[in-house]
C-alpha cells in the first residue's frame, strides 16, 4: 500500500482545503497593522497560493473597533476569495502582538461568524472551559481551534496529549499547542505528545508548532506525528521560525507524497 501519514479520522473541510488530509495544510499568517498594509499583504499571500491564510487582528491598529474590524475582514476575504481563514486575535500574554479587550474581541469573533467570513476561530485554553463553550453557541458553527502556548519550554509527552485532550473537551473542535523546545531531546518529546494524542484521539486535527532552531524541523515533519497544519510566511511571518511558504510547499511534496487515487 501507498504510504500515508497518521491522519485524524475526522478531518475539517474549511473551503477547497482539507484539515487533516494526506498533507499537513501550509497557513500563511497576515501581521499588517493598517487597512492598506493588510490588503497589499492579503494580496501578495493569495499569489503565493497557501492551502490556509491566519489573520492575526491583534496586529490591526482598529481591533477594538468591531465595524472597522468586520470591514477589514471582508476586505481580506475580497481578497483571497475561496482561501480559508483562520481568525486569530492571540492575547498577549501568549505570543499576541499587544492587548486587546476580551469583549472586543468576543464581539468581533461572533460577528465575524454570523457574517460567515471566517472558516476556523481560535481561542485560548487560558478562557476556561465554561467560557469557550459559551462563546461557541453564538459562533454560528463556525469550528473552533483551542489553543495553548508555552513559550519557554516543552511538557512531557504526556503532559502534551493531555493539554490537547483538555481543549478538545473545552469545546475545540481542533486542538493545537505550540512550544519551545530547549534542546533535540524536547523536539522528540513534543512530537512524541502529539502522536500520543493522535494514537488516542484519532478523531481531532492537531496544529502545532515548536519555536527555535531545534524546533524548526517539527514545521515540515510534524504531519509524520500527528499535525496537520503548518505556519509558513508570506510578506512577514507572527514567528521567526517560519519558513516561506514555497519551501514548505516544496518539501510537502517529499515527505507526504499524495496516493494515487
Ligand atoms: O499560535 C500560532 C503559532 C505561531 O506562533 C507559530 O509558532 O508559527 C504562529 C501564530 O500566528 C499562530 O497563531
């Protein structure tokens, strides 16, 4: 048989792109600040053909002003037409470029979701459980990615699986953790963790991603453990360890030939 890597037995279809297919989806993050440098960006990412486009409103100078923010959006989406959108605005505790409101924000999730723009949502695991699922009833079903950040150092394995168990049973649709690995022997013990979720959840796609030099290698072999989705740059990355995405495209192509059907 053809090989195929591990995949989650219930992927997401968000637009033309598979999330949890027989290649982890390459995501292009939109880091302008203005409405003109984010279109100028949306527009140079659509060229670059990515399977999924983060936008990242905590960088928007307006994202505390939810008419403003919903234009940008529709703007984007003009843009990039059928692309899916991941709709991110990060806290900044986690990694977010600065404060942002949690009631802005919530309001320009839901928003966001009546008007269907968005394909996925994400939020924190910090919000707990009873707030995540109470923000979901009012995202129109829009699927929801829970996420955790750790930005100095990498759990145990099992510390992993269970993190991304807990988001699932928060109310994710989609479970996702990103780490800092110190050392080679923490790049094996994260992805150890996500093919030991992947084992025993099979149901759920995973993003992930570590940070660092040592951690760069889980954003191109990480679909071989359990991830299904990877951050590549466009214009500008939200992290310094991405790479291009014509290089993650290319090497896509080698480590997850696609079966012939
Ligand atoms: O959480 C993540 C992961 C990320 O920080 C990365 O490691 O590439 C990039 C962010 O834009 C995204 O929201």
């Amino acid at each position: 048989a053809d090989f195929v890597r591990p995949m989650p037995t219930h992927p997401i279809q968000a637009g033309p792109t598979l999330l949890g297919g027989e290649q982890p989806v390459i995501c292009s993050p939109l880091v302008g600040k203005n409405l003109k440098a984010i279109k100028a960006e949306a527009k140079t990412v659509k060229a670059l053909n990515p399977d999924m486009v983060e936008v990242r409103a905590d960088y928007w100078d307006f994202i505390e002003d939810t008419d403003k923010a919903i234009e940008a959006l529709q703007a984007i989406r003009n843009i990039i037409g059928d692309t899916p959108i991941l709709l991110t605005v990060r806290v900044a505790e986690e990694r977010g470029f600065k404060k942002v409101g949690q009631k802005p924000k919530f309001d320009f999730y839901k928003k966001a979701a009546a008007l269907k723009l968005p394909n996925l949502i994400d939020v924190e695991l910090v919000y707990g459980a009873d707030t995540i699922k109470n923000l979901k009833k009012d995202l129109n079903g829009v699927p929801v990615v829970v996420a955790y950040h750790d930005l100095k150092g990498t759990p145990s394995s099992e510390e992993i699986a269970n993190i991304l168990k807990k988001e699932i049973d928060a109310g994710g649709d989609v479970a996702k953790i990103v780490v800092k690995p110190n050392s080679q022997a923490d790049v094996l013990r994260f992805l150890n963790g996500t093919l030991e979720f992947r084992t025993k959840n099979p149901a759920y796609p995973v993003i992930a991603s570590a940070s660092g030099q040592e951690g760069r290698i889980t954003r191109l072999a990480g679909g071989l453990f359990g991830i299904d989705l990877t951050f590549a740059s466009g214009v500008k990355g939200s992290n310094p360890w991405q790479m291009p995405v014509q290089t993650v495209q290319e090497i896509n192509k080698v480590i997850y030939p696609v079966t012939k059907k």
